[in-house]
C-alpha cells in the first residue's frame, strides 16, 4: 500500500502534505463509488467555435450516461458508455461531437475520461486553493489514454470534504479543450 501511495504521488512532491493525503483520500472514494450524478455545464472550444452544453450525468463504475439538458433543441440526446465504448441515442437530431483535439477527445468523451483519470490516472499535483471563496482541493492528472502524438492533461477541483467534484478542464498541450462547471454533485 505504501508502494502504491508512493506511485500515486510521484511529481507532487513540494506539494503541502495535507493536499496529498486528501488527492489520495478522493482516489480512494472514486475508486469506491457505485454511482456518481451531477448537472454539469459544457464548454467545448474547437479553436474557431465554442459550444455550450447543459447535461445530466449518470456513473456507476463499468460506465454511465450523459443526457443532454441545453440547448433544448437536442434535450433528450443521450450518451451512454460502457468499457467497451459509446452510444448516442436520439430521435431525429444530432449533436456535434468532432474532435477536440487530434487524439480523438470529443465533448462526450470528455466526462467518462474526468471520471477515469480521478481513479487511474498518474497525480502531477495536488494543492489547495481558493474558489468562489472557499478552499478546495486541486488535482492535476495525466490521461490515462495517453497516445503517442497526445499530450492531454486534466485538472479537478474537488470540495476538501466529500470530494464532489465542483469543477474539471481536459487541455490539449496546454491550451484547454473542454471546461466542466458542476452542480448538484452526488456520489454513494
């Protein structure tokens, strides 16, 4: 287990001790949860083109489904992911979901990668820091999916005391791809 924690931490090293034993503690309650849901707000930037996204999320740990909420035009729209991959269900409309960045990172495949990088990614930092005027937990995260020609990198900020996630980025060599902004955060 020491071994293990070790591995976890390697990189966080100048980081507050307080901070890594909590990255630690939030691995360990990610690991173990049975089913996650939150109201997440989506900004997808493209480069040229921004889009904005209102979803329901829906996790257990062998997959989930996301559901569109905003626009309303596509309210209903589901993504629904398994180990073995993912599927949009609609009726009669489509979602944009192009790449976000040249390894394949679409909006939709941004979320089930949040939630694996929290329980399987390599940790480069854990630190605190203020948001919306309260200290909160801060972990950076390699993608656990890393290709050969990718360089995407996470970033979570979590509340120090139940861990629920309050906000995630996904970056693709240091320019950020996809904003997470969360609400109504439940895990069991």
């Amino acid at each position: 287990m020491i071994l293990f924690a070790c591995l976890l931490l390697s990189g966080c090293g100048t980081q507050e001790a307080g901070a890594e034993e909590l990255a630690l503690q939030m691995r360990t309650a990610y690991l173990s949860a049975t089913a996650i849901t939150a109201d997440l707000t989506i900004t997808a930037d493209y480069g040229d083109t921004v889009y904005d996204y209102a979803l329901y999320l829906e996790a257990g740990q062998l997959g989930g489904s996301l559901t569109v909420v905003e626009p309303e035009e596509l309210s209903g729209i589901q993504v629904q992911w398994t180990e073995e991959g993912s599927t949009l269900i609609y009726d009669g409309a489509s979602l944009d979901m192009g790449e976000l960045s040249p390894d394949g990172l679409s909006p939709t495949d941004g979320i089930p990668l949040i939630l694996e990088a929290l329980c399987s990614g390599e940790m480069t930092a854990g630190y605190q820091e203020q948001l919306d005027g309260e200290e909160v937990l801060v972990v950076e995260l390699e993608n656990p999916n890393q290709t050969e020609d990718g360089a995407s990198t996470l970033r979570v900020w979590a509340d120090e005391e139940d861990f629920s996630l309050l906000r995630a980025e996904v970056a693709w060599e240091g320019t950020t791809v996809l904003a997470v902004e969360v609400e109504n955060f439940a895990m069991a």
